[in-house]
C-alpha cells in the first residue's frame, strides 16, 4: 500500500466516522423534537378532555363513568372544541356524545 493510498483510507476513515457522529446527533435532536411535540399535544388533548368533562359536570350537574369514558377516548383536539362550543347549548350530555360520535364518522 502507498502512502497515498493509506492517508486515502485514513481520510475515509475519519469522513465515516465524523458523518456517522453528525447523523447520530441529527438524530436525536430530531427524536427530541418529535417527543417534545408528542408531549405538548397529548397535553392538549388531556386539558380539552378536562375541559369539556368540567363543562359538562357543571352544567348537568354529574357526568357518569362511560361518558367519561367516551371523552378520554377522543383524541382529536378539534373534535374536543366543537364540542366545547356546543355544551351550552346542549340539552343532555348525550347531544354533546353525539356530537363527537358525529364529527368522528365524518372526520
């Protein structure tokens, strides 16, 4: 082997390395991100969940455990809204399930 030819390898040797440590922190900033955006909706979609679980309790006084079970189980920040928006119009807490099951056959 030449002298070139090992200062080639070693050149090549070093981009591979480098690059591999630029793609692995690429990487996990990217990963970073991603969970921090995951985080951030997912506490969205809990406070609207709590939001429109506490509409509903004060305005017909108690929200039994399936209805609930059906808010927990929305997980469209979207859907969750339009049916905040309609709780003081609602005449049972049934209209505002329908209201998601509705929009959720749309959407």
């Amino acid at each position: 082997m030449t002298i070139a030819e090992k200062l080639r390898a070693e050149g090549k040797a070093e981009g591979k390395a480098e690059g591999k440590a630029e793609g692995k922190a690429e990487g996990k900033a990217e990963g970073q991100a991603e969970g921090k955006e995951q985080g951030r909706l997912e506490g969205q979609i809990l406070a609207k969940q709590q939001d429109l679980t506490n509409l509903l309790d004060k305005r017909f006084e108690a929200v039994d455990e399936a209805s609930r079970g059906k808010i927990s189980n929305c997980k469209e920040i979207g859907r969750l809204e339009k049916a905040i928006v309609h709780v003081l119009d609602a005449e049972s807490v049934d209209q505002i399930l329908e209201i998601l099951e509705i929009l959720d056959i749309r959407e």
